[in-house]
C-alpha cells in the first residue's frame, strides 16, 4: 500500500467518524428537544461518543479570542 493509499483510506475513515458524530448529535439533539433525556444526561451522552469537545462550552480549540 502507497502511502497516498494510506491516506485515502484514513480520509475515508475520518470522513465516516465526522458522519457517525453527527448522527450522535443530532439523536441527543432530538432525545433533549422531546423531553426524553435531562440536559446533564445529554452531556454524558454526547461525552460517551466523544463528542462533548465538540460543544463544551468555552471551549475555542486552544485560540486566543
């Protein structure tokens, strides 16, 4: 395997992980909206699939503002 095949498939593999991140924020989203689950077991939900980093509040990436 070439090392541009590589990163093709690694390509590949981020582009579904943002996918499946985003079908896991969009169920929270939607669990949160009806009722179904209280703001704090949302945050433990979205924490469990890794996506909480994304949302955290204050959180900038490391940037200055």
């Amino acid at each position: 395997m070439s090392r541009v095949d590589y990163l093709l498939a690694e390509l590949r593999c981020a582009s579904l992980r943002a996918r499946l991140w985003q079908a896991d924020i969009d169920a929270v989203s939607l669990a949160l909206k009806a009722g179904l689950v209280e703001p704090e077991q949302a945050l433990e939900l979205l924490n469990d699939c890794d996506c909480l980093q994304l949302i955290e509040p204050g959180n900038n990436n490391g940037e200055k503002t």
